[in-house]
C-alpha cells in the first residue's frame, strides 16, 4: 500500500527578552543554578506574576510577519500538573485566544514552493531543568530557565515529508531571529520542536493515529526522528497491528523513538484562566506602532533580489536565508549594482566558504562588505583576475583592513594587459615548449590551454588571460 | 454526568493525592453530588451570554522589560530539604 505521512509541527521559540515573562529575574544563559530565580518563580506564597510588555510585543511582532490575526482581550490560562521543575503545580500558558492566531510561511523543498498555514503561537512561561546524572539517587532542579518567556508556534498538519518539516522550522527559524525576537540558539535550547506523525493510505482524507515526538533540538534530529517514526507507523500498520497514541522521545544514539507515556497517562491539564492575569488588551495603536517598525521581510527581500537585482530563485534563497547575510549583500552590492550574481557569488563561495571554515557568522566576518565590493570592482575593471582576487581576498582577511587596492598596489598584483609585455612571455613560453607548439598545429586542442597555463605562471598570474589567449591564438595562427 | 470510582481514582492520581479506599468511597458521593448540583445549573439559558473570564472588568498592566530581581537563592535555599551544588534536590524522577 501507498502511505502518505501527515506532519504538525510544534515549536518553542524563546523570546530574547532581558527578563522573564512574568518576574523581573534575568534570563542570562549559563549562569549559577538557581541564582536566576526569584519569589516569583520558584512560587513563593503571595508571589504575582506581571506580565512582560516586550514579550507581549516579540508575540504581535511574529503574529505580523506571518499576517496572523493579533486576539484582544488575549488570555492566560493555567495548565495544571506535577512536576518537579514547575514550582506552582501549573505552567502559565494560553487556551483560549491566544495571543497570535492563523497566519503562514511560505516553504520551499527543491523547486517546489508550498504555504504551510499556521493554526496559533501562544506565549508561555518556560519550566526549569532537570538533572538526572550527578546526584546519586536523586534529581537536581535548576529553576534559571523557570519563568522564560516562550512563544509556541503551532503549524496545521500540512507537511508530508520529514524534508517539508525541516524545510518549514528551518524557515521558522530564519524569521524569528529576522525579526529579532529570538537568537535561535538550538544548542542552548532557545528553538525546539515537537513533532505529530502521523500516516494513512495515501488518498485519504482522515488523518491516523498520531504519536508526538518531544524535544528534537536540531534539524537533524527532526528529520531522523521522523524518518524512524513513520517506518515505525507503517511497519505496524502493515504487519496488522495499529497505533497507539503516544509521546515519545527521539533517542538520537539509537537512532529511535521510544514511548515516553501513552493516551491513558496523558496528563489531564485541567486548563482554566488564570486569575492572578487579566486580559490582555492591545490597542490597534500599539500594533501599528509595531509593523511600522517591522524590517523588511525575508520574503519580501527574496523577491526584490529576484526582480531588481536579476537573481536566481535559488541565490535569492540563500542569501535571504539570515538577515545578516541579506544586509552584508546589499551593503556590498550598493557599489556595484550592475554586478549583482558577482556579488551573490562571491558572498555564496568565498566568503560562505571560508566562514564556514573558520565557523563564524558573516556579522564577524572581518572582511566587510566595502572591501569586498573595492575587490570586485577591481576585478570588473580588468585590474586582477578572479583569481589574483582570491589572493587579495586572502590578504583582507588576514588583514587590517586594508582596501583591495592598497593590498595590489602593495603586492604588486595588477593585472598585465600591456601587449608588449605578454608577447615577451610568449615568446619566452614558444621557445621553451617547441613540441606543444607543434601537436597544437598538428590539432591538438589541449597544448593550447597548457601554453597558455605557462604563460600565466611565468606572469605568476597578473598576466590578463583574456588576452593572452588572444596573442597566443594569434602567435600560433601565423 | 455519572461519575465512577475509577475517575475518582485518576483525578487523585493526577493531583499526585493518596486516598485509601474508603474516602474514595466518600469522595465519590460528595463530587457527584456536586455534578448534580451541576447538572441542575445545566438547565439555564446560556446561549446567548458572552463567556467571563474574569470577575473584575479590568486588563492586564504591563511591566517593562529590565531585569530588577537580584540572586536570593542562598536564602531560599535555606529551607529547602536538600541541596547540592546550589540545586535543589528531589527524588530522582525520570519520564
């Protein structure tokens, strides 16, 4: 039988807020444990929470980059249960009107585009850590992270694919630190995701049973944890069996998801507003005031690359995948406008390249955007070669900011298209390599392209090859 | 809504509550009798009314975002059972 996979996300984004969202305590990440929570967080009697105006605005700011309905009054609920980590007995979370509803982002797998539509994204306080090595028999309880504001974002279960699952957080991820209301760190846990998997007969509109995969901080683990768990749903549907609802956990050792708990364990919430918070109400004032603020979108962005500036959907991708990326193109490439794919090429080859290298973001790339654009030029001038350039860009890097034309004039590097001194290394070349000369005349296409290496060598590369192979085409025509 | 003494069982559970048998019995009687109480209220006429989340007819105040609280924990942690390190210690819990 055909099996189609149907996928939810769930993602947890932590909002880059300097406190929590309902305590005054910090949100510094790394610090002493326990040293980040206060009486509001570890629920001191006659503690009350009062809510973060910023946290409340990262939530409209994300609830308008993907043209989402912004709910007011909104309201906080209680979800009740037991935990060690959640010192009240009850998460402060959102039920019912939520802050942000609806909305969509756009994703792309291959060539292929597709909306994925969004049901909600709900503020949420977060719970504290636990720790099970360490402490012989028991569990020790860090209560920093306790209180920090988070933004669930709940996708419709609209991907089919682990690949349009990663291809949709991935996008997530891009905005949310587009828009700066998250730094997106996975390792420090600021994005996570949970997964629904689920899959039915391909053609079918009812949607099977579903389990949920917990946890899976990074987009690999996303990807593997979904591949497992549909081979897991198909090989029981098929060998008779059916599934069970569960939660599960990725186990990224074994490669596996195991069960964590099943329906009948599911924790009954037993949501209900919460008293200790009053509706939220936002003014249509406060929300205007915030899209005006609003940079301009990754998406928006993407498609002005593709229209002025004649890029490819597939550069315009990449270079929209991070603001800063986007703004280190745009900063280079206002220089030389009429130049734009050399822009794009050299910012998507060199110098991705050499930061992946070195694995630091472009925002510390200590070549700045103006020094590469001063390269450039140089080279669209005819004043080096693309690959003398790539010795300067070498140079830069190294460097202390020196301009690309202070490094050549330094080094010495400027192109040769004086004639007169290519003949003389032609000549010197022709002498030397009588036989090549002969097997080219004879039809061999390949000594000509090993001449005319010679001859750049002798030049130690600043000879113009355009128009050596002009001369030398000439020389040997004679 | 009738309730068992299996729902009885799994509230108490999930309130992480121990109850011997008897006071389940009891409890089971009084919460039904609630759920009557309940089932009587079901009768009014609710349609038309907006749902109350709140009593008071007030919105949230906003705090702006600073950071004001200060490390305490040796102070609380003073009269927590067991520590270690500056964490709280609890009986060892893995889901």
């Amino acid at each position: 039988m055909q099996w189609e996979t149907v996928i939810g996300l769930e993602i947890h984004v932590q909002l880059a807020t300097r406190s929590k969202i309902f305590s005054g305590a910090s949100v510094a990440y790394g610090a002493q444990p326990n040293s980040q929570a206060c009486a509001v967080d570890i629920a001191l009697p006659g503690v009350l929470p009062v809510l973060n105006r910023k946290a409340v605005e990262y939530a409209i700011r994300f609830g308008l980059a993907i043209n989402a309905a912004i709910n007011s009054p909104s309201i906080f609920a209680r979800k009740n249960y037991f935990y060690p980590d959640l010192p009240k007995g009850y998460q402060i979370s959102q039920l019912e009107r939520p802050i942000v509803e609806g909305g969509h982002v756009t994703i792309r797998t291959g060539d292929k585009e597709k909306t994925i539509h969004l049901t909600r994204a709900h503020l949420e306080e977060d719970a504290g850590k636990s720790t099970h090595e360490g402490f012989h028999d028991k569990t020790g309880i860090d209560l920093n992270r306790a209180g920090t504001g988070l933004l669930e974002i709940v996708s419709e279960p609209e991907m089919r694919s682990s690949t349009e699952a990663v291809a949709y957080a991935k996008a997530l991820h891009s905005l949310v630190r587009w828009i700066g209301i998250c730094d997106g760190n996975m390792q420090e846990g600021s994005f996570r995701c949970d997964a629904n998997v689920s899959v039915r007969p391909a053609g079918s509109d009812v949607l099977g049973t579903r389990c949920e995969i917990k946890n899976l901080n990074s987009f690999r683990f996303l990807e593997r944890a979904i591949d497992y768990e549909v081979a897991r749903q198909i090989d029981i549907l098929e060998s008779g069996g059916s599934i069970i609802q569960q939660t599960r956990l990725y186990d990224a050792d074994r490669d596996e998801t195991r069960s964590m708990r099943s329906k009948e364990d599911a924790h009954d919430y037993r949501y209900f507003p919460d008293p200790d918070l009053l509706p939220v109400v936002i003014p249509q004032e406060w929300i205007e005031q915030i899209r005006e603020k609003l940079p301009e979108l990754p998406e928006d962005r993407r498609n002005r690359y593709i229209q002025d500036f004649g890029l490819s959907a597939y550069d315009a991708n990449i270079l929209t995948a991070a603001r800063e990326l986007a703004d280190y193109f745009e900063q280079a490439v206002k220089h030389l406008p009429e130049q734009s794919k050399l822009c794009a090429n050299w910012i998507m080859g060199e110098v991705s390249g050499r930061l992946n290298k070195e694995e630091l973001e472009i925002d510390r790339c200590p070549v700045n955007p103006e020094q590469l654009a001063g390269l450039l030029l140089r080279i669209t001038d005819g004043t080096v070669s693309g690959k003398i350039a790539k010795d300067v860009f070498d140079s830069m890097w190294q460097g202390n900011g020196d301009s690309a034309d202070t490094i050549i004039d330094a080094k010495n590097l400027r192109q040769i298209s004086d004639g007169g001194e290519i003949e003389k290394w032609i000549d010197e070349v022709l002498a030397a390599n009588q036989q090549q000369v002969a097997d080219y005349r004879a039809g061999k296409e390949k000594a000509f392209n090993s001449l005319v290496g010679q001859i750049m060598k002798i030049s130690k590369g600043k000879a113009n090859p355009a128009q050596v192979n002009t001369l030398l085409k000439k020389r040997l025509t004679e | 809504m009738t309730l068992s003494l299996s729902d009885i069982k799994r509230v108490a559970k999930l309130a992480r509550i121990e109850i011997s048998e008897a006071d389940a019995q009891q409890n089971l009687i009084q919460l039904s009798g609630i759920f009557n109480l309940i089932e009587q209220m079901q009768a009014v006429e609710t349609q038309k009314i907006k749902p109350m989340s709140y009593s008071q007819d007030m919105v949230q105040r906003l705090r702006e975002d600073i950071v004001t609280e200060t490390d305490q924990h040796i102070q609380f942690q003073s009269i927590a059972p067991q520590i270690e390190d500056s964490y709280y210690l609890v009986p060892r819990v893995i889901e």
